[in-house]
C-alpha cells in the first residue's frame, strides 16, 4: 500500500510525539517507582549502646554527737588524744620548780568544780594542752569538792621551763589522787624523791635533827634515837648551820647550845606556821627564806630587815648557812600536814630547789644569779632522765 506525502508527514509527526510521551511517562514512572520503593522501604536504625555509668554511693560516715565539753572547748580528735602517755600506778603530784627561781613550770591551770565528769575533764585538758603552743603535759588532780562531787584540777607544764618533777608520796593528802599526761617525743617528768633532801620536815623533826648534830661525838649523843635523823643530806646541808652558829657563839663569848637553838628554833618554826609563809604547797616558802633585804619582793622574809623574822634570832655571819639548812627542811620528802585536830590540809616539805641547772642544791639565787634558759633544762632532762 502506497501512502500519499501528506499522511506520511502527519504519520511521523504523530509517532514522533507518541514516542516522547512513552519516554517522558517511562521517565515518570521509573521516578515514581524509586520514590515509592523509597518510601516503601524499612530503614533500621542503628542500635546505639548505652554507656552504663556506676553509681557512686558515698560512705555516710556516722558522726557522734558533741559532748557539753566539747561545745565549749572545741573537738579533740582521735589523733591528738593518742599522742599523749599516761602515766599508770604513779599517782601523785607534779611540782614545778620554785618561783623564786625564775623557772615557771607551771604554764596554766583550770580548775572543774564538779560540772563535768573525770572523762571529759581528760578531754578539756587535752585540749587546752593541745592549744598551748608551749604546753607539753599536764596533770589532773582529782579531790572532794563542792556537794559531794569531785573537784578536778589540771594543771599544765612545760619542763624546759623549770624542772618537773612527780611523786606517789602524797595520795593521802586530803583525800586527792592524780594523773599525769605527757606528750610522746617529750621528756615524762622527773621523779621527786630523787631531788628531795634526804631528811624528815617539819619543826620538830628539824628540831631533832639540829640536837643530833650538835651533840655528836659527845657523852650527850643518842645512838638510837639519832639513827634516823643524821642522814647524809643532813649532814651536807643542815650541819654547817649549826657549826657556823657554835663557832660565831664561842667567838662573841656565848653559850653555843642557846645560840643555836635561838637560831634555828625560829627558822624551823617559821617553815610551818606563820600567816606570812602563805600556803605550803605553792612553795612560797622558797621565796621567803630567799629573801633578801634588798629584794623588791613585798612581804616577810626569814632574814633582812625590816620584814626578816628571824633577824635577831641569828648571826648575821652565819645567814647563807641557816638559808640552806631551811632549804633542805622545806625540800624534805612531802607528808602530809596535820591540823591539832588529826585533819590533812596539805603536806609539809616537796618544795624543793634542787635540780636548778648552774645553781647549787639547796642554795638561794644570789643577785647576779641568769635564770636557766630552756636549752639549759633539756639538757639537764636528758641527763637526769637516764
């Protein structure tokens, strides 16, 4: 079949546009159908692993509540409280070197009056040791006091500030007992009994021991009752006395035995009774037979005028020698002190001045006498404590 020009032409023109719509829905359709095989499609997600981070619980500590005494006088901590050392089976008291030597020993002292218990007072002083930046033990001295309940007194020490010493030979004295504290790396006190003058105190007993001396080597000698009274103590530090008394009576043209029962009756009696030797155990009886008439110390004196007591009782010759002789009296080992009505209101001797580094046992100071420094004490620690 033969077509004419004309249906030809129109015959491609239409199988040519036919032909770009096959292609241009071909184009559509293949779009369409990624688009919706796209969207028909599951995607699954990444599986992402949680990091796990522990829990930390902190440990409650639990915190016991404060003691009345620890609100008042701060927290002790279980540190501080270890590094002091108790002394156990050696209950008695601590002394400081006497004042008159410029050595203060004792630092401070607080006193409880019943309110808190022996434990807590343990504490408070711990404490209050612990905030002395010079404090490096302290004792607790525990008697009767207020309506029955017990009275504590703490008194705090430095020895490279005066010699402390302890003994045992006071628990009977008005009813009291005591402990001693010392911090660890520091020197314990020294004990007293190996300081003290080797001969019994108290007026009598020195009395006793005068007439021992005085009458040695004589018919009128008591062996046996001079056993106990001539120690060597008292024949080092109380004899000279008496034989500096019996010469200067010879030399003057005196009865001996009166001189020196003048001389030292009036020292002895003073070392025990007297409104102006104060209280026994603050050791003011060191500074009052010390004395002198040109000290700037108010009060008595054993000797100097115009407050010496015993000025007239005594050659003037032999004053160094009485001094040293009441030193020893009053640096006896300590015993109680009896009132006449049988009752213990303190203890006669344990004032001791000795163990004084560059002074002489039982001496007084003289004017250009240089307190010890604090170097001079530990030295003399270390040597004595060995």
């Amino acid at each position: 079949m033969r077509f004419s020009p004309t249906i030809l032409f129109f015959l491609s023109s239409f199988l040519s546009e036919h032909s770009v719509l096959v292609e241009a829905r071909s184009s559509k359709s293949s779009k369409s159908s990624k688009k919706s095989s796209k969207s028909n499609s599951i995607t699954t997600p990444a599986t992402t692993v949680p990091t796990i981070v522990p829990t930390i619980v902190p440990t409650i500590v639990p915190t016991k509540p404060l003691s009345q005494a620890e609100k008042y006088f701060g927290v002790l901590s279980d540190e501080d409280a270890a590094s002091y050392i108790r002394i156990e089976g050696n209950r008695g008291f601590a002394y400081g070197t006497p004042f008159i030597f410029g050595s203060p020993a004792i630092l401070d002292r607080y006193v409880n009056r019943g309110v808190y218990s022996l434990e807590e007072v343990e504490k408070i002083c711990t404490i209050k040791c612990e905030q002395n930046p010079l404090c490096t033990s302290f004792e607790i001295e525990i008697g009767p006091g207020p309506e029955g309940l017990d009275q504590h007194i703490c008194q705090f020490y430095n020895p490279s500030l005066g010699t402390v010493f302890i003994s045992d030979a006071l628990k009977v004295v008005v009813g009291a007992d005591s402990t001693f504290f010392y911090k660890k790396g520091t020197l314990p006190p020294l004990p007293l009994e190996k300081f003290t003058c080797g001969v019994a105190p108290g007026a009598d007993a020195t009395l006793a021991t005068v007439g021992c001396i005085a009458t040695l080597d004589t018919e009128f000698f008591d062996a046996d009752n001079c056993l106990d009274f001539l120690t060597a103590d008292a024949l080092t530090y109380i004899a000279p006395a008496v034989e500096c008394i019996y010469k200067d009576a010879l030399m003057n043209m005196e009865d001996p035995s009166i001189a020196i029962s003048t001389c030292l009756g009036c020292a002895s009696a003073t070392l025990t009774t007297g409104d102006y030797v104060g209280f026994v155990d603050d050791c003011v009886l060191n500074a009052f037979v010390c004395k002198k008439n040109d000290d700037s110390l108010p009060g008595a004196s054993l000797f100097g005028a115009p407050n010496g007591v015993c000025e007239d009782a005594c050659s003037s010759t032999c004053m160094e020698e009485v001094r040293t002789a009441a030193l020893c009296v009053v640096g006896a080992p300590p015993k109680p002190f009896f009132t006449s009505e049988g009752v213990a209101v303190g203890w006669e001797g344990g004032c001791v001045s000795n163990g004084i580094p560059g002074l002489d046992p039982f001496t007084c100071p003289s004017a250009d006498f240089v307190a010890p420094t604090p170097e001079d004490y530990a030295a003399f620690l270390v040597e004595n404590s060995e």
